[in-house]
C-alpha cells in the first residue's frame, strides 16, 4: 500500500512546509484489548487485517515514522498526522483517522500539543 500513513507540517497560514509518509505491506494485529484475541497475523505470509479492538503498532524503531524538519524555522506549525488517508481500506468510520495538532519548535527541541482527531 503506497501511503499507509502520512506526516504533514503546515505553516501559519496552511501551506505544507514538511511531509512524510509511510508505506505498508502487512497490516496485523500487534496489540488488543483484554479478552481479544489476535487473528492477523504477518509472520508465515498470513492474512492481514486489523481486527475490532486489536491495533497494528508502528513504533519510532520501524524505518519512515518521521518527518524531516531539517529546513524548517523555529516557529509555530501544525502537524497532521492521518491512516488511511486516501480511504482504500475500508472502515467503519474515517472521522477518526487524523490527528491535527499545535507544533512548537525551537532550534533545540519541539513539543506537540493540544491535538484533536478527524477526517484526513
Ligand atoms: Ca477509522
């Protein structure tokens, strides 16, 4: 899948100045909530999927889940962060597949606050 998950940062007044994006190819279920039991699984060339309850866990060791910041000015942003963004794997509901948040970055450290979830 070409664009898994992208990584936005806009401007003040709305333009892209960063992006990022990730690729999948074996979506799973990594993680679920207590009584659920996983069913998908990448290993062996299983099935894919993500069943209800369960999460595919993309942590900061998997390569692309990042979002180059090298040329940008310390200053205010916004960061969107939205899965399955262009809506070819079916849902239940893609009202919750994006974060948009406050982006703070200085030239030392940035902080990421005050997000609220949506559509892509
Ligand atoms: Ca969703």
């Amino acid at each position: 899948m070409e664009v898994f998950a992208t990584f936005d940062v806009y401007n003040s007044t709305g333009q892209r100045v960063a992006e990022g994006h990730k690729a999948s190819f074996c979506l799973e279920d990594n993680q679920c909530l207590p009584g659920v039991k996983p069913r998908y699984a990448c290993a062996n060339y299983g099935d894919q999927g993500i069943s209800v309850n369960c999460s595919d866990i993309y942590k900061y060791t998997v390569d692309c889940q990042w979002v180059d910041i090298s040329d940008l000015d310390p200053g205010k942003y916004t960061l969107k962060v939205a899965v399955n963004p262009e809506f070819k794997i079916p849902e239940m509901s893609f009202e919750n597949n994006a974060a948009v948040c406050d982006f703070f970055y200085t030239e030392t450290y940035g902080t990421v606050t005050n997000c609220v979830v949506q559509r892509p």
